[in-house]
C-alpha cells in the first residue's frame, strides 16, 4: 500500500526529475496530456497550470495516491498503464518516475509510439539506482532471518530493470520517433537522524512493509540502518548526500 504522506517526505528532491524531464517537451497548446502514475498529484497539478487549455488525464495504480491527488484537484482515476489506451486528442504523454515497476516498459513505449498521433510527445523518467548500496541493503537484510521466509518471493528489482538511455532511443527511433534521452545522477542533500531510510521507505521498501507484521518491519527497519548509515554517512554540517541515478527519454512521434 502506498503512503501519500511518506512519499512526500522528500517532495522537491523527487519533484526535480519531473521537471527536467517535462521542460524538454516542447507542445504549445496540446489538447489532452496524460500523467500515467500520477501520484499524490502534486505534480500532475503543475501540468495544469503549464496548459491551463488541455484536459488532464491522469492514473495511477493505488487507490491510496488517486484519492491523495483528487485531494489536491486532480481528476485522477485507477488504473494499470499496461491497459491505458491513448485518446484520439492525446498530444503529451507523461509517465514519471513509474515504468520501473513495469517489466514491458519498453514494449509498451513501442506501443504507444505507434498508437499516438504524429507530433505528440511520449516523456518518461525512470530511476535507474537498482544496484545502489541503498537497495544492495535492503536485499541483504531480507535474506536474513527471520525475514527471509516471508520474502522469500518478493519481487526484489535488480539487475536491468531500466536500460541506458541509448537503448530506448534506439526502440523510438525505430517506432518513427524523433528522440532525446540522457541519464542524470542528482546529489540529494538530506537532513534528519536516517535520512536515507526515510528515502526509501516511501518506495524501494514499500513491498516489504506489505509481507512483514508490524513488528518484523521494526525490526528489519533497525537492522537496515546500520548499512544504510555505514553507506551514506552523515557529514559533519549534518547532512547526508545520497547519489540518485534516472533516466530519462523524450520523444516527439513522427
């Protein structure tokens, strides 16, 4: 289950990517945009603002954000982006921080390529720190016991969850797209006693939080520090500097 509040912990480091990534779609007065995992909508609220003429459309899969972000105004809706189809008047489409969770993200960015009409731009950001000591962390600490039994088949992402960047240019600009792709690492300066764990607590560590009881949680969450802390140690003005790779790709349809 995800947690609004704890997601947005950390809301103007996790908000930069969006607009980085948005700032290079270049539509002037698009009809329709699409923010596909929208969130808590403090995002997807800007995208309004940028066109106040376009319909807003956003999903996500977890009732818990959609009814954060119609909180915020947002007209969002449930739904799983593998079932989104793209409405005759769509001319950007943006998906932050979201196909991660997707195995056929590519396929689908294929997919959609070929479904939209030409001049309408696809935007997506992925983070690609699936081989960070953070997560190294929380997959050594799973494999211990008493944890392990009960996370013995989680679904734990490693290895090529996200490719280079090169490699999605590659698949849209076969799809006829016009393409512009680059990963970034962003230095995130955070404050506070376990800064880090409270990173990832509002995402990496969301499935485990679902299998565990609430006193298994307590307990990986003060085994977990420990290596978060020998990882990322705080400096001496207080602050803790936490290395985030992403990738990002936009592309205009031919």
């Amino acid at each position: 289950m995800w947690n609004p509040d704890v997601y947005l912990t950390y809301a103007d480091h996790r908000g930069r990517p969006f607009f980085d990534l948005t700032s290079r779609v270049a539509a002037d007065k698009p009809r329709r945009v699409v923010d596909l995992g929208c969130g808590p909508g403090n995002l997807t609220a800007t995208l309004a603002q940028r066109w106040p003429h376009a319909v807003i459309e956003a999903w996500d899969s977890s009732a818990e954000m959609v009814e954060a972000a119609r909180a915020r105004g947002v007209d969002a809706q449930v739904g799983d982006v593998r079932s989104w189809e793209p409405k005759p008047d769509t001319d950007v489409l943006v998906s932050n921080a979201t196909l991660q969770w997707v195995p056929e993200h590519r396929e689908l960015l294929v997919r959609w390529a070929g479904q939209l009409a030409a001049g309408s731009w696809i935007a997506v950001q992925m983070p690609g720190n699936f081989e960070s000591p953070s997560h190294e962390a929380v997959r050594a600490v799973a494999r211990r016991e008493p944890f392990a039994n009960a996370l013995r088949d989680m679904p734990f992402r490693e290895g090529s969850v996200v490719s280079p960047p090169a490699e999605y240019a590659g698949l849209l600009t076969d799809a006829g797209c016009r393409v512009d792709a680059w990963e970034t690492t962003y230095i995130h300066e955070l404050t506070g006693e376990n800064p880090v764990l409270e990173w990832v607590t509002g995402t990496a560590l969301r499935p485990v939080i679902e299998r565990l009881s609430a006193e298994a949680w307590q307990q990986f969450r003060q085994q977990l520090i420990p290596l978060l802390n020998e990882a990322y140690p705080r400096r001496p003005d207080g602050t803790t500097f936490y290395p985030f790779r992403r990738i990002f790709v936009v592309a205009q349809v031919g």
